[in-house]
C-alpha cells in the first residue's frame, strides 16, 4: 500500500534565496522505498512529538508493529525513567531546531516493546511544512560498537590495574602515547607528564641514537619482541633496576599508527633475591668445606697427635733421667692441650648457625627500634663473623637485654653500639643518653642477668652512668672461653697408668669412645 508523503526539498539558485519546491517528478512509491531500506530506523514525529511516520527497522529495533505507533508520543521508545526529561528536551528544541550529527557525548538508551533497553545513536533534521515543524529521527542501534568499546575500556582497566608499568610510543618521534597506573608508580610521574616525555626521559643508560640502534631489529620485523634489563630514573633522582619487552604489534586499523608497547617491570626485589641465593651459595660451600676440614682433622691429625702421645707416654716409665722425663712429660700435656684445641676448633667448625652473627645483630637492633622510637647506631672494628658460636650464644643475648633496658628506662635520644672484635677479646659497649641508672629507683634484674652472662664465659662488665647524662654499659670477654675444671685429659685417658705396655696404650685408645663429629 502507497503512503502520501508531503516531500518538499529546499531548491537554491546560485543568488536566490532557498525556498521549498515539490519534487513532482519523485514518484512516492520510489521515495518511500528509499525510507523503508535504510538500515537505520527512521521516523517523522510533529512538533508535540507524536509519532507519525515509522520505517521497517524502527519496527525491527524496537518490536512494535507501525500501526501500534503511530498516533503515540516518541517518548514511548526511551526507558520510562528518561520520558519526562525528554519532554523537556523537545520543548527546548522546538524553540531552537537545529539538525543534529549523530554521535557526540550523548548517552542515549531506547526501550523495546518487552522492555528491554539497548544503546542507540539519534540524528535529528528539523522539516518546516505548512503544518508546522515536521522532526525526521534517525535511530542506529549501537549495542556492537557499545561492547567493543566496553570490552576496550575493561582490557585498558586491566592493564592499569597492573604493577607492571605499560608503555606505548610513537617510533618516529618516542613521545609516549599511553602509560597505565603502574608507571606513573613506578616512576613517580603523572600520567599527563609522562604523556610529554619520551623513552629518553627516564632511560640514562641511552641516548636517542642508542635507544633508535636497539628498536631498529623490532621497527624491520627482524624481531618479534626483545627484552633487556636497564635502570629507569624516577622524578626523585632514584635509579631503578627494571626488565623491558618491547613489542611493535599491527594495528587492526590500517588508519592508526603502529605504537611500540614497553611492559616494564621493577626488579630490584628480584635482584635482592638473586644476590641472597648467591650469598647462601657461597656460605653453602664454606660450610661444605669447614665439614670437610673437620671430618679430616678429626680422623687423622687428632688420631696422629694421639699416637704420638702413646707412644711419649710409653716411654716415660723407662726414662731414667729426670730431667728428660719432665721434659717427655710436659710435651705429653701439650699435646692434650693441642688436642683440646683442636677439638674446639671442630665444634666451631661444624656447628655454624642458621644465620650469621651479624645477621643476628642487625635482627637484633632492628627489633630494638620499634620500642626505642629510633635507630640506634653500630660500629663494628674487626670480623663479626669469626666470634665463635659458644660466645655468639651468649654476645647476641646480652646485647638485647642492654638494649631493652635502655627502651624500659633511659629515655634516650640516642643510642649507640660499639662492636669490637681483636685475637684476645669481644668487647661490647652500648652508650645512651638517657636520664642514667641512677635516676630511675631500684636497679632491675637486667644488670644482673648481663653481670651473669658475662661471668659465664670469663668475663666483665662494667656500668658508668650519671644522673641526666647517659649511661655507657662495657661487656667484655675472652676470645675463647677458658676450659672447664671437668675436661678430661684425654691422653691420659686414653693410655691408662704410665707402666701399661704399649699394646695395652694401643687397645685402650681403640676402645675409646669416638666424639660425636658429624
């Protein structure tokens, strides 16, 4: 069935003014086929906005059929929450009609006959008839291009959301053209100043004819990425250890310049991990050859000086000369005090903690500065790790209880720890400058367990402290720990009375227990 449509087209001679002139040669049936197969929806609305004239795919986008819409306002195809400000919206547009361009910033939603809504884009063309104002609509259905660009904005919410610094330039000119959250983390940069700057900015370890040497094998498709490691300077002057793939992707559209894509990543705490793998390494095989060293001291010099000392002490009973059996005797105590020694050396050797002293005392001072409220300050004269285990057990112990007294009762500004370790003794002193021992009241149960500590392995202690002057505490003690009044001596243990044969010295030391070195 034909449609009467009322056409008028402005018609301009090259100095007249436009006027409106019937197309008597344009058969109606012709101009609305031309309406019906666009494929976006059209409609004619008057200036109230009731619906008079609706194409094939307005019935298709929104599911109703033509003669349930014409005759109904326009605002029957919007969502029910948007009618009334649309109502006002063409109130002001009949006052000021104007065609309007689809596109734009304009969110627009349409509503379908079972209530559904999807995303549309309106073009308006304002008509001036001898009815009055005429409104031609045209309605796109954008639900595609709303996912692709949601889908867009998710994949860009992702990237951004990584710790990982993304980065795209141009590779002509380097300029940055994107650069996600992490970035502007990792450099202390903001997005918007980044976007002013080039690779060149951030890399010192590259100048422009370097950095364009290093893209030349990705820009030529020689490479499909390539990845290097190099610092990046952060606005703070701080150098940053970091990775970089770099990437130079096709674009899907042939009108957009291809980018090279930069994911960066920090790498300083991979490095730190790498360099304490290498330190564990490194102490593993010390530790593989102090075993090693142990094992063979123990099944052949402390078996030799053994031997040795039978065989001395054998022959003491039939030495005549006096002077001669004292000077047999002397070397045979000698050799019990090498031997002692020796073993000693082999506990220290083989029994090496899970962390070294001086990791014991920077966890130490570390946890002491919580409760102190400052950092105390250490120096260290000669080598922390050679004080043997027995006196670390003992050092370590009396430096948390100094500095835990100092928290409970100096109320210092300053703390500060002084570490001093030569061939005969360990001294330890830990100065404050608090309100001093002696303006506190009572004296409490540290001092005594540091007194105690300290007498345990042969040593001093002493306390100088004046009323609001400070307090320096001095903890000192030998080198090595003098031998307990139970230690056997072993050769004499080993060989029994001095008139035993000498097959009698050889299965006594057979028989003697063998020490527990592993």
């Amino acid at each position: 069935m034909t449609r009467a449509i009322d056409v008028r087209v402005a018609v301009r001679a090259r100095s007249d003014p436009p006027q409106l002139q019937p197309l008597a040669d344009l058969d109606e049936a012709v101009t609305w086929a031309m309406v019906e197969s666009s494929p976006d929806g059209m409609l004619l609305a008057n200036e109230h906005g009731v619906l008079m004239l609706v194409n094939e795919q307005i019935e298709t986008l929104f599911g109703y059929d033509r003669g349930e819409l014409l005759g109904l306002a326009v605002e029957t195809l919007l969502p029910e929450r948007h009618r009334n400000t649309h109502t006002a919206h063409r109130t002001r547009y009949r006052a000021a009609a104007r065609p309007r361009a689809m596109g734009g910033d304009l969110a627009l939603m349409g509503r379908r006959r079972n209530g559904t809504e999807f995303p549309v884009e309106v073009s308006l063309s304002p008509i001036t008839t001898t009815h009055g104002l005429r409104v031609v609509a045209t309605v796109r259905d954008i639900t595609e291009r709303v996912a692709v660009l949601s889908h867009g904005h998710a994949v860009l919410e992702m990237i951004d959301a990584t710790h990982d610094g993304v980065f795209m330039f141009d590779a002509e000119t380097l300029t940055f053209t994107y650069v996600n959250h992490g970035a502007e983390v990792q450099l202390g940069y903001t997005g918007e100043e980044l976007l002013t700057m080039s690779p060149l900015h951030i890399t010192p370890d590259f100048d422009e004819a370097g950095f364009r040497v290093l893209l030349e094998p990705l820009l030529s498709g020689e490479l499909e990425s390539h990845t290097f490691t190099t610092v990046h300077r952060r606005r703070d002057g701080l150098d940053v250890p970091v990775e970089i793939t770099l990437d130079y992707p096709p674009t899907v559209d042939p009108r957009h310049r291809r980018v090279v894509v930069a994911l960066v990543r920090d790498i300083t705490a991979r490095l730190a991990t790498e360099a304490g793998l290498r330190r564990d390494e490194s102490r593993l095989r010390v530790l593989q050859d102090r075993e090693r060293l142990a094992r063979d001291m123990h099944d052949i010099v402390i078996q030799r000086l053994f031997a040795a000392g039978m065989g001395l002490q054998a022959v003491v009973g039939s030495i005549t000369d006096a002077h001669v059996e004292r000077r047999v005797s002397d070397t045979v105590d000698e050799l019990d005090r090498t031997i002692a020694d020796l073993r000693v050396a082999i506990f220290e050797l083989t029994n090496v903690s899970a962390s070294t002293v001086a990791e014991q005392i920077d966890e130490v001072i570390e946890h002491a500065a919580v409760h102190l409220a400052l950092a105390p300050t250490i120096v260290i004269v000669g080598d922390v790790d050679s004080i043997p285990a027995e006196l670390c057990e003992h050092l370590v112990p009396a430096l948390t209880e100094a500095l835990s007294n100092v928290a409970r009762h100096a109320h210092a500004a300053t703390v500060a720890i002084a570490l001093r370790i030569d061939s005969e003794t360990i001294s330890l002193t830990v100065t404050d400058d608090g309100v001093g021992i002696g303006s506190t009241g009572a004296r409490g149960n540290g001092l005594d367990n540091l007194a105690a500590r300290a007498h345990q392995v042969g040593g001093t202690i002493s306390i100088d402290s004046h009323a609001n002057q400070g307090t320096t505490l001095a903890w000192t003690t030998p080198r090595r720990m003098a031998t307990s009044h139970g230690d056997r001596d072993q050769i004499s243990e080993a060989t029994g009375d001095r008139g035993d044969s000498h097959s009698q010295h050889r299965d006594r030391q057979h028989r003697q227990p063998r020490p527990a070195i592993r």
